[in-house]
C-alpha cells in the first residue's frame, strides 16, 4: 500500500489532507481515481488539477461493482474506532476509474 503527499480538501465536509494511501499500488492518484474521507467517510474524485470533487452517480456505481462498498465502510469505521482519523485519504485510489 502507497501513502502520497497530496494537498486536498473533501468536497463534503472540508477536511484538509495532507497524504493519501491507496490500497493498490499503483503510483500517485491521477485524474478519475476515486478516495475516501477519512474523516467523514465519503468518496472524492481527483480532478485533472490533483484536487477533488464530488463523485458523479456514474463513477458511484462503477466503484460499487469493483469493491465491496460494505467491506470498505466498515474499515473506515474501526479506523475512526482506532482514532487513526488524522490527515488522509484513504481509499483506493485506483477504483476501476480508468
Ligand atoms: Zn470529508
């Protein structure tokens, strides 16, 4: 697993994150890769300009057929159960976005 320097802002709750770990490794995150808050537990899309956005409904529903959604929620919550909530992304990165 990868952690990357990034220098991002949820489009959710407005946490700022300063790295992000992807659960492949596939190098740094790109345009269409998705991750996940690891504050507020929501998906972001990086942007051509390695900020995010919201996800579009689309890009939902691809990331649902390529991981298991539930498996992924409930690492979040143990990880906010560990306090490990400071300062990242989490998610993969890579989610069958390209
Ligand atoms: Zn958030």
């Amino acid at each position: 697993m990868g952690t990357y320097e990034t220098d991002t802002v949820c489009p959710h709750c407005h946490t700022h994150h300063d790295r992000a770990s992807s659960i492949k490794d596939e190098g740094e995150p790109g345009p269409g890769d998705m991750s996940m808050c690891i504050q507020c537990g929501r998906w972001a899309t990086f942007d051509q300009h390695q900020g995010l956005r919201k996800p579009t409904a689309e890009e939902m529903a691809r990331l649902g057929r390529d991981f298991d959604l539930p498996k992924l929620h409930l690492a979040w919550v143990m990880a906010i159960a560990r306090g490990d909530t400071k300062g990242g992304m989490k998610g993969p990165m890579r989610g069958g976005a390209r």
